[in-house]
C-alpha cells in the first residue's frame, strides 16, 4: 500500500517509521513548514546498459505522484527519513584549552572529505545504484528547511519566495548552504592556534587566504558577541549559526534563564550539522567537560575492526595536529572542492584532492615565526592572490596546494612525509609500549591498503556484490530479493561470521580488553616548535619508507599467491596430459 498523507507526504516511506520521540515529528514538520514544501532530495543515478532513459530529466519539477518519480533521471526522494535513517562515524575530542579547540575545528576540517571519501559505504538509495559513494549529500537535503529565496530559486519575501517576518533574515537571506553541509568559516583567530598570539580579524584571515567564502551572520548576534568582548573570527562562527531558526523545542524549555544555562544556544548549535562542530563547555561550572572539537564527515563501517581503525587513525592524527602544531590551511572553498569529490564513485581510488604540501614547513629550525597577520608575507600574499585567480579553478594553482590521491596523503609524496608516517614518528616519540603499538600499526596498515585501493570501500564491495548478483537486470534497480541478499551478507560480516577479503584483507584483530589501556599518555605538550628536528626527520622519512614498502609487500604476496594457483593449476593440467600420453602410449 501506498503511504497516505501526512506529517511528511511522502510519496514512497509512511510516518509510521518516524520515531515515536516527540522531536522527530516535530522536525519533520517544522522543516516542511519552514521551507514551504516537501524536502526534494535529488542524486544523480548509475547507469548501466540496460539502465533505461528517463523520461523526466535532470532539474525537471517536483514530482506529485509516484509515477513521476519514477521517471525521473535523478534518484529522487521526499522525506528526512532517507537522509537521517544514514549512519555515521563520529569523534569528539577534548582540548585543553579554548585555542587549542579552535585549532583542531580548522584542521580537522580540512580532513574531513579526505575521511569521508575514505570510509564511503552509501552507494545505493531507493532502491537504487546511486553514481555516487557517500551519504553526505542526501543528508544534507533531507534536512533543508530554506525557503525558495534563501535557496536563491526564488527572489525577495513576496508570493513564491517564502519569507515571513518571523523568520531569521526575514525568510530572504541567501544561504548557500543548507544546515547540513561543510563549515564556511575557520574560527582559529591565530596563525597557529595558540592564544595571545596574532590575533587575527575577519579581514586578516581572509587576506591570508583562508575564509574565501561569504559568510552569512545574524548581525545582531554577531555585534552582541563582539560587544561582551568575543573576538571578530569567534563571532563571526557564531552569528552564522544564528542564521538558522530553531527546528523544534520543548515548551518548558522555552523560558530560561540564559545566564544559567545554554539550552536555546544548544538548540541552534544541535541542528548545525557541519564536518566538524565547535562544542563550550555547559553552563554547569562544576562540570568536567571542556571545550570540545567534534568530528562528523565519517561513514559507518560494517564491522567493529574498521569503526576501531578510523576512529584511532583520527584521534591519532588529533594528536599529531597538536604535538607537531601542523598547518593544513587552504581556503575554504577548495575544502568544499575535496567535499564534492569525496562523494564522487570510486573517489578512494580514483580521486584526487587540494592538500597542502608543506604542513610543517619552517618547524626544522626549531621554532615558528609568529607574525602579525596585518603583515603578510610575500608567500601569504601570494596564497591570497592565488586564492581569487582560482576561484572557479577548485585550487588548481592555489600556492602550496596540490592534487594527491588518498594513498599519496596517506603515505606521503615528495616532501610531504604522509599522515601515517606523522602518526608512527609520534609514536616512537612519545615511547609507546610494543603492545600498543603492535595494534596501532594493524588499523594504520588497514588504512593504508584502504586508501591504496588493495582493500574495497564498503561502497565498492555493496556496489559488486549488486553487479555480480544473479537476480540483477544491468539496469541500475536493486531489487527485493538483492537488497535481502545484501543485509544478511552485511549481517554475517558485521557480526564476524563470515569473512570477507576484499574489505579486509588477511587482517584479523583480537579482542579489545579493558585491562590492554594505553600504557602511554597521548600529550600534546609544550614547546612544539622544538620538536622537529634532524632525528624527527630521519624518523618521518623512516616511517614513509616503511610504508612503501608494506604496500609493496602485499602487492607481491597477492601476487605470488595468484602466480602459485596458477603454477598448481597448470602442473595439474600437465600431469592430466601426461597421464592421457602415457594411455595413449600403451596402446
């Protein structure tokens, strides 16, 4: 049976599968509400040769029946239900500090496509082989409650345009972004993170390249911040939150006292959902929680060995950020160039990304330059210039920005040593014991081969397993009997009852123990600066090599183990030969 109308007027999932929690409607309504309309989620589809041509092609209108959608190019769908029924890998880290929370939002930022594209498992929609890797954009349309002027489909406030006076801006501000999507500012107001050092405006920052993007603000927020005294990077973050109007709030919770607690400022920040989310403190004083860095942009894996291996490789490369006070600054819109390319098929092996080729350039002298960013250097100007000559290039020629698959920002090219050879220079540094370190290199070694494209994404491995089914038409359709076939498969390799070698290789992982704690704190420390010296160097080139040649050794393992099939399968022909020459020869 066909849904009946409703909270969401799908035309394909029923409200019946909305969970029961007062705010689930609640945001479903609210949302359609605001917007004006149903949400219209559009990706692109996989064509195979017997995928059949659309009747209705790409941007054709909403469609108001079933039958409609149906026809139409794109994989359509109509409900939040499809974006917030995707799961997600998510880390949240505690800094010490205010600056060094800001520090990690920018940088880990920055990796968050590079993670994304790494960790892709969404490769099937509706029922459907989707031309793309990743959930991130259905997400983000799902939850899009702009209105037709703030989408810019739609001009001023009038009939059609969906504005209202009770509305932030009014209903009419342009927003680029929906509330689900990359970040548009960095909100580090220092050139490398530390506090009381070159503080940085709003128009400094975007000279050195780094906010290319425009941010709309909440004016009156952000002259409230900057009035109590909130630096103009900070607020700036802030007010952009403020753009948004809440989604749904309890009615006791409507009046509070602000001095005491951050509710209706959690309200808004919760329906932020960015890569990365800066998180205070609560109100609480008596709280143990501090400023916080959350990292959002991962895909769920299906087995607890690959959940375990990104989550370290991301806490490590946390660590790495703040112990060798690395810089992977680029400009914004060349992160949200590495976004689209993340969701990209096949992006993990395929792909290409902007990142930054010096991150610790000028660290070997043992100490960094601290500059007042009123001044630039003849580098940085170069970078801000580069930055408005490759607006509409992706960073083609951004200074110090280069092209790099997965595999070479993982392992490393040229002068760049590679994250993973970051991550295992910090672990001879900071002496980590031989048993820790001996489950750190298995999830680093499966990351690698991850990226190398030795083992598949779980997008890949969906994506064959549907292509290779007996009961598929090479029409792009995945059908009951596949989509049951699929989960019980996805099943077993989740639950370890059945191995899987293209995701995961020879790899194997013990039990996680309680008592197996990290023996070794993972500081970050002081004076890091000092840090990177000839030894770290010959550390880090240490560690590349290391890598390279792991990547190779497996590489010719697989080989020489197909080589061997193939030798045994022939002497085995050859001995059925001989053995028909010796009969023949009898006779």
């Amino acid at each position: 049976a066909r849904p009946t109308p409703g909270l969401s007027d799908s035309l394909f999932v029923p409200d019946e599968i909305i969970n029961p929690a007062p705010r689930f409607a609640a945001l479903v309504k609210n949302i359609k509400r605001r917007r004006g309309s149903k949400v219209d989620i559009r990706v692109p589809r996989y064509r195979d040769e017997k995928t059949p041509d659309a009747a209705r092609p790409v941007g054709c209108p909403p469609p108001a029946t079933l039958e409609e959608a149906l026809e139409m190019d794109e994989v359509y769908m109509d409900a939040m239900a499809f974006g917030m029924g995707c799961c997600c890998l998510q880390v949240t880290f505690q800094a010490r500090d205010l600056s060094e929370s800001r520090h990690l939002y920018d940088q880990l930022a920055v990796l968050g496509p590079i993670m994304l594209a790494l960790t892709a498992a969404t490769p099937i929609a509706r029922g459907v082989l989707l031309d793309t890797d990743v959930r991130w954009d259905i997400i983000a349309q799902s939850v899009d409650d702009r209105t037709p002027a703030e989408r810019g489909v739609a001009a001023g406030g009038g009939e059609g345009g969906g504005g209202h006076a009770a509305m932030a801006g009014h209903g009419t501000k342009r927003l680029h972004k929906s509330r689900y999507e990359t970040i548009s500012t960095y909100i580090c107001n220092t050139v490398i993170g530390q506090d009381g050092q070159d503080s940085s405006t709003r128009a400094a920052l975007k000279d050195l390249g780094r906010n290319d993007l425009e941010v709309p603000m909440d004016e009156e927020a952000y002259r409230t911040l900057t009035q109590a005294g909130v630096d103009e990077v900070l607020a700036q973050h802030i007010a952009h939150l403020f753009v948004r109007d809440p989604l749904v709030i309890y009615r006791e919770r409507v009046e509070l006292d602000d001095e005491r607690e951050t509710d209706h400022f959690e309200n808004i920040q919760s329906t932020n959902w960015q890569t990365v989310r800066w998180k205070p403190p609560p109100a609480k004083s008596d709280s143990h929680i501090g400023w916080r860095t959350e990292f959002r942009s991962m895909e769920v894996q299906l087995t607890d060995f690959e959940n375990a291996a990104f989550t370290v490789f991301v806490v490590l490369v946390s660590r790495v950020i703040l112990y060798f006070n690395l810089n992977f600054y680029m400009p914004i819109s060349c992160v949200d160039c590495n976004m689209r390319r993340a969701a990209e098929r096949d992006a993990v092996t395929q792909g290409k990304f902007c990142f930054r080729q010096s991150p610790i350039s000028g660290a070997s002298s043992g100490s960094h330059a601290r500059r007042p960013p009123s001044s630039p250097t003849k580098r940085e100007a170069d970078l801000a210039e580069a930055v408005r000559a490759a607006a509409s290039s992706c960073c083609g020629s951004t200074a110090g920005v280069e092209d790099l698959s997965l595999f070479e920002i993982m392992a490393g090219k040229g002068s760049f040593k590679g994250l993973v050879p970051l991550i295992l220079t910090y672990l001879d540094l900071i002496k980590t014991d031989t048993t820790t370190l001996a489950t750190i290199n298995k999830y680093l070694d499966f990351v690698v081969a991850r990226a190398s494209g030795e083992l598949l994404t779980p997008a890949q491995w969906m994506r064959r397993f549907v292509l290779s089914h007996p009961d598929y038409r090479h029409d792009s359709l995945v059908s009951e009997r596949i989509a049951a076939d699929l989960l019980a498969k996805c099943h077993r390799i989740g639950a370890g009852l059945e191995r899987c070698p293209d995701l995961h290789g020879d790899f194997v992982v013990p039990p996680v123990l309680a008592k197996d704690a990290y023996a070794v704190n993972m500081t970050s420390g002081e004076a890091p600066g000092a840090r990177i010296s000839s030894s770290t160097d010959g550390l880090m080139a240490m560690h590349q090599i290391r890598l390279q040649l792991q990547t190779r050794r497996r590489r010719l393992l697989a080989d020489a183990t197909e080589h061997r099939a193939r030798l045994e399968a022939a002497q085995e022909e050859l001995r059925n030969v001989e053995t028909q020459l010796a009969v023949l020869a009898a006779r």
